[in-house]
C-alpha cells in the first residue's frame, strides 16, 4: 500500500511514520513517501473551493502520483487536486472536520474521507479557561506591567484593577460538543454557575440547559463560545447580543473567529459595556497590521494555538493510524 504522509510542522511526519509502523499488521509492506507542508509557520487559508489549507496544490498533485492512501492535516484537497490522483482511495484528515478537503468531489470519485474528531478538545478546553482566567483577573495586564516598566505596580491590586472570580459567576457555555462540554464540567468544578445554549445537544448537560440564546446571554458574566462555523452561526454575537450582557461581562472565543463581529466587540470594549475579552480565533487570520484589535483595551489576543499540544499531534497520528489499519483491513 502507497501511503503519503503531508505532513507540517506540528502534526509531523515522523509522528505519522511512527503511529503507521505501530498500528498497521503489515508495515513491512508499507510504501510511505513525504511531503511537509509549511503550515503552522505560513498561515492556513481557502485554497480553491475548500477552507483552512495549506497554498500547495502543485506540490500535493505531484506527491500523490500512484498514492492510495493520503494523511494529512493541511493538504488541500480540492476538485483539481483530486482529478490529478486516480489512485488515490482513502484522504486520513488529521483533524476534527475535514475542512480542507473538498468531500462531495471525493466522494463523486469514491475516495473515502476520514477525520480525528476531538482529538484537541482537552486541549482546547484547557486554552479556553486559561484565556478566561486571563481576560477575568487580568494576568497578561499585570505580567506586562511588571516586566516592560521594572517596578511593582500597585494599582494592579486596587478594587478598580482587580479582577472578578469564577466561583459564584454565571457563565454561558454556547455548544456543548467535545470542546464545550469539557469546558463547562470544569467550570462546575470552579464553582460557576454554569448555563448552556446548544439546540442540536439533546439529554444532560453540565449546567442548566437555557431554551434561547438570548435567555443565555442576559445572565452571563463570562460567555464562552464553542459553537461549529455554519450558516447559523456565523455572526451569532453581534451588536444586539452583546447588548444583551450585562454591564462588565468578559467574553472568550475559541471556537471560530466568524462567529463574532469583530467590530461590535471592540465597540463594547472600547464603550467599557465588556470588561474584557480573550480571543484565539479571528474573522480574518492573521489580522492585518493596523487591525482596530491591537488598539482595543482588555482584550487578550493569542494567534490561534488553543488547539496546540504536543499530545495533540500525536492523538491525531494515533487517531488516524487506526482508520487506516481498519481500511488495510477491508481492502485486504
């Protein structure tokens, strides 16, 4: 079997080569070729008709000449792409969805599409409450006055710069997927008061299930987002839901950038209606120099790295070595 690893520079390609050698019965017979896609150090973006992927058609359709199998995180795999590989049988995706593939063009081709659901929801749980830690009680703030001016500051520490706890806190969770759903368990354990909105989520929650979205944002304190980009939902916090939060509230996102507008949050944070907001995620990745984001205040900005654990990458190799033990399988 000709399996080709496109790899890059987190998901690598010795981590696959590793999890393939591990997990397949007849690694002896594994014909494994390379290639290393620059992704995360040159950014991701649509390619063609597919979103989130590496610019590297060319060199993809040129590696995948007799390939059956491909792994990959970043590959774009789109209608072009797909025409130039007639062997090609199974597309590995070494992520929770496979944005980067275009799936009805493989699946017309009867290329099987697999993926990694949740293989960075730890992760990205653990990110979203150290981002909310950080918005709440302003630790970058504190961190930065201390080592950028030399010498301890101590209004940090005054009622009007301290900042607010979890316990006791009302906090909306919206999605109660592998991400949310991991987010809102732990905030229980802090002692918030935790609220839901998820209408695609049917049985129990951690935390009182709210029938609206509106119901959910004029309790939260703090308001977590951890919903898909669809249709629905790009743009679901706009101008009039951030109305709806109470005054002071701190809002993170680390699900999609689109699904906030980015120029009603920096309204609300620069009319101080927010305290704060933390965001890992953007409308437009990475922001452009002189974006209003670098000039809002409160705001805590990381460049989209909550998913990003060394576990991570190799819960994904693991992940999609099994799906292709399971196809070696069935094609045996």
């Amino acid at each position: 079997m000709r399996v080709l690893a496109a790899g890059d520079h987190f998901v690598r390609n010795a981590l696959i080569a590793e999890a393939l050698r591990r997990d397949l019965a007849d690694a002896a017979a594994l014909d494994l070729t390379e290639l290393t896609l620059p992704w995360p150090l040159e950014p991701f973006g649509p390619v063609g008709e597919v979103e989130e992927a590496s610019d590297s058609e060319d060199a993809l359709i040129a590696a995948l000449d007799g390939v059956e199998v491909c792994v990959t995180q970043m590959a774009p795999f789109t209608e072009r792409v797909l025409a130039a590989a007639p062997a090609l049988k199974l597309i590995a995706v070494c992520r929770s969805w496979p944005v980067n593939v275009n799936v009805a063009a493989a699946r017309d081709r009867g290329v099987r599409v697999v993926c990694a659901p949740g293989r960075n929801a730890a992760a990205t749980a653990e990110f979203t409450l150290g981002l909310m830690l950080c918005a709440m009680r302003r630790i970058p703030e504190a961190h930065n006055s201390l080592t950028s001016k030399g010498h301890w500051d101590g209004s940090c520490y005054t009622y009007e710069h301290s900042g607010t706890e979890l316990e006791d806190t009302a906090v909306g969770v919206v999605g109660h997927g592998a991400v949310g759903s991991r987010v809102a368990r732990v905030l229980g354990a802090f002692g918030s008061a935790v609220s839901v909105y998820d209408p695609y989520v049917r049985g129990e929650v951690h935390g009182t299930r709210t029938a609206s979205l509106e119901a959910l944002l004029v309790r939260s304190r703090v308001l977590t987002l951890h919903a898909r980009l669809t249709r629905e939902t790009r743009g679901m916090i706009g101008p009039h839901e951030l109305s709806l939060m109470p005054r002071g509230a701190v809002l993170v996102n680390t699900a999609r950038g689109a699904i906030v507008d980015t120029e009603a949050l920096c309204d609300a944070l620069d009319s101080g209606h927010l305290a704060a907001a933390a965001l890992d995620v953007y409308e437009e990745e990475p922001p452009r120099p002189g974006s209003r984001l670098f000039a809002t205040p409160n705001l805590v900005l990381t460049p989209h790295v909550g998913g990003a654990s060394r576990q991570v990458a190799r819960k994904a190799a693991a992940f999609i070595a099994t799906e292709i033990r399971r196809y070696a399988v069935g094609r045996g």
